[in-house]
C-alpha cells in the first residue's frame, strides 16, 4: 500500500514530514488506523529508497529470522544507541556480534535460573517490607520499580547491590532518553554520517555519569564484597580470552556492562508499571490474580518452584507485554534486495517492524485493544500466530534474557501484588510514548493499600 495523505505530491510530502517530526516525540501517534489492519505498508519519500513497515507474521520471520544477515541495524537505531552502548552487543554487527552474543549466552542458561531467582526474591521482598516499615500515602512507582530492578541486575551483572550508584543511573538514563530516544531524521533524509548534527552533542553529560559508575564497579570490583561466591556476568567479561589468549578490550568491557545493566532492569520496570495501571482498570483481572496467589502460596512467600505454577500471573505479564511492548519497534536496513511476498525491498531500504502495530493488528488478535490475559494460558495459546508476539524480538537478534526476564517480572508480581494494591493518584488513562523504549508519558504515583493475607 503506498500511503497518500493529500492529492498533490508536494502535499503529500509535506504532510509525510510533519508526520516525521512528530514521530520523533512519539512515534505509536502517527500511526494511522489503517496500519493496524494492513499487512504490507510502502511510504515512498521525495529522496532515496522507501519506507517500509513489515506488518505480517510471515514477513516479520523473513526479516528477522530466515533471511537476518539480509538486514542490519537501521542507522537511526545505531545512531539512538552508540552514544551510550558502544559496541555493546545491541549495536554492534557481524564477527564482533558473533563472538560478544557467544560470550554473554552462558549467562542466561536454565541451569543458572534458580540462583538469578533467589536474588529476585530477595530484592522483592526487601521492597516490600521496606514500604510495610514506612507506610507512604503515595509514592512514584515507576522510579521504585526501576531502583527494585536495578539492584537486581546489579546483584546478578556485579554480585552486589549498588545502592547510591543506582540512582545516579538512574538520573543518567533518564537525560539520556529525553536527549536521544527518537527517530532520526538524519537516516530518513539521508544526511551521511559524518555530517555533525545537534544530537552528537545532547546526552554527553548523561553518558559520562553513566561512565563514571561503571569505571568505579570496575576499579573495585574484585575488593568489594560480595553477596554470593557465584560468578556473576562482570567475571565472565573480565575473565574472557579469545585463542590467542587475549581479553577483552576495557572499552568493549564498558559497552557490554552498561548494554546489559539497561537492558536488564528498564524494561522489566516498564513492565511492571504498566501491569498495575491495568490492575487497577480491570478488577476483574486483578480479583483472578489475587485468587491464583492466595490459593498458590497461601500466606507464605514466592518461592523459585512456584514459577511454573503460576499460570495466571504468567499470562498477566505476557498480555502487558503485548499490549505495551518496551522494545515497540525494530528498525533495519536492507543490505540487499529482497522480495517479502511479492513485495520488491530495494537495496538500502529502511525496514520498520513495529511490535506495537502487530500485538494490536485486527487480523491476527481477536478484540486487540481489550486487556485479556487469558489469551495467553496453556489452553489458549495454540491458537496464536507465530511472529505476531514479539515483545523480545525474534531470531538470531532475540533477546538473550527473554526467559530471566519474564521470569523475573512474574515473581516480582507474584511478591508485590500478594500484598500490595496500587491505585493512581490521577486517575485515567496513562498515555504512552513510543521513543527509546515505550513507557508512560508521566511517572506513576499511586497510593499504596496492604492487602490482608491472612484472612
């Protein structure tokens, strides 16, 4: 479908660029409603190649799983993400990619699962009773939720909670985001890389706090002490040589120890948050949730085992995911030509696939905009396209900690909503901003209710 907006071309032209800027503030709102039915969309610019966006399952695994090598990073993302992760292995491509993807993967093994648990719980329930100890009439969820998941990558990335240097990262993250987390014109209008550009200089301060905290983890790393004698994710960069005996470079250390501190506690939080906005938006949800917990673990805590046991919670996770999917678009450049079921990709093509238009596409989810968790139970899952969920992405690029990750946020739920209701301190709907990642135009505060488990 090649997308007219106006008659005349200079028009269409103009509207097309004003739809761009926009975009860069948030990218889901220039969706059209047709995007959430069509299945192949062309937008065809002024200059250089097309646009498009991959809305069919069947295209979504061309692009992403059969023919990958095909399709690189998009330079917008490169551009989004370099300043701050380096050659960390979100940006980076080829034999680098290769090798760094080899190293991390250990570090997700099932073997290792029950450990990275413990340390969930462990962080959860320290949450929860600090907020038992010193009721508050409200607080910000979403800052609390993020320190909650940073001190857990911090334990299992470091071997120790980082406390102060937390909220330094946190702040860090944040300016980075408002500086950088947008589309980049400069790829769209095909401005060479060289050419300076405003954003090269936005963030700098943001990245060098980040910087400053990792050199401190690495200068001490080996002195401080640990809670666990376990290897932790840092041992295994330090500890790497490749067949000539060689380590890896401190820069390369650097980039994978923030790409993987990022990515292992933000979108988790996002996840979480958005979770309670829809708790308290559909109580009949939460009310099946709270029964699943009480008749699970009674007035005991959550413990590693009760993982698989937890089917509902674990569909209350995965129906947040694709209704608010973190990673809400993948962006790639098509490296060679390619034909997607008929469909002509010229060479340099820039190729969207939005997460956020399939999870909610009116051809493969049945009412895509109502929040129904049970979609994704062991009875009803069969049903589902494959590629047309892909809150972690898919292929050879798929998130490593996929598993650790939901994991991670059904236990956390399992701990906080057994004892905690969380109810908005401005009630209505939270409106998302789709940038780096897709989180809630505002932070979430919200008036805390302990819930009465022994009754």
């Amino acid at each position: 479908m090649l997308m007219k907006i106006f008659p005349e071309k200079w028009q269409v032209y103009a509207g097309l660029f004003r739809n761009l800027l926009k975009a860069r503030k948030n990218l889901i709102e220039v969706w059209p409603p047709e995007f959430y039915s069509d299945e192949f969309i062309k937008i065809e610019l002024p200059w250089g190649a097309p646009i498009f966006i991959i809305n069919h399952p069947d295209d979504v695994r061309s692009v992403m799983v059969d023919r990958a090598a095909g399709y690189i990073k998009s330079r917008s993302n490169v551009q989004t993400l370099k300043p701050l992760l380096g050659d960390g292995l979100f940006v980076s491509e080829g034999a680098l990619w290769r090798r760094q993807r080899k190293i991390a993967a250990p570090s997700t093994h099932g073997n290792r699962m029950a450990a990275y648990a413990q340390i969930i719980l462990d962080e959860a329930e320290l949450w929860e009773q600090n907020l038992l100890a010193q009721p508050v009439a409200e607080t910000d969820l979403s800052k609390s939720l993020t320190m909650l998941t940073a001190e857990i990558i911090s334990r299992i990335m470091f071997g120790y909670r980082l406390g102060q240097g937390n909220e330094i990262l946190y702040r860090a993250f944040a300016e980075y985001q408002a500086s950088h987390g947008r589309v980049h014109l400069s790829e769209l209008l095909r401005i060479p890389d060289w050419l300076p550009r405003p954003s090269m200089w936005k963030g700098r301060r943001a990245v060098r706090r980040v910087d400053q905290v990792m050199l401190q983890i690495l200068s001490c790393h080996k002195s401080v002490e640990r809670a666990s004698e376990e290897d932790n994710l840092l041992d295994m960069l330090l500890e790497y040589r490749d067949e000539e005996g060689k380590g890896m470079a401190p820069d390369l250390i650097r980039d994978e120890m923030v790409s993987i501190f990022l990515a292992g506690h933000e979108t988790t939080a996002l996840t979480l948050g958005w979770i309670f906005h829809l708790l308290e938006k559909h109580p009949e949800v939460e009310s099946r949730l709270h029964e699943e917990l009480d008749v699970v673990l009674g007035d005991r805590k959550p413990e590693f085992g009760d993982y698989p046991r937890l089917p509902y919670t674990k569909a209350v996770v995965e129906e947040t995911l694709r209704l608010y999917p973190p990673v809400h678009v993948f962006s790639r450049e098509a490296v060679e030509e390619d034909c997607l079921r008929g469909n002509a990709i010229p060479k340099g093509s820039f190729v969207i696939i939005s997460s956020w238009l399939l999870h909610r596409h009116q051809k493969y989810w049945k009412n895509p905009e109502e929040f129904k968790p049970e979609r994704f139970l062991p009875e009803n899952v069969d049903g589902q396209l494959p590629y047309a969920y892909i809150p972690f992405g898919a292929g050879p690029r798929i998130c490593l900690g996929k598993h650790l990750g939901l994991m991670e946020s059904v236990l956390i739920l399992a701990t906080l909503a057994r004892r905690f209701e969380f109810r908005q301190v401005e009630a209505g709907e939270l409106k998302p901003v789709g940038r780096m990642t897709l989180r809630p135009e505002q932070n979430i505060r919200v008036r805390v209710k302990v819930r009465n488990i022994n009754k």
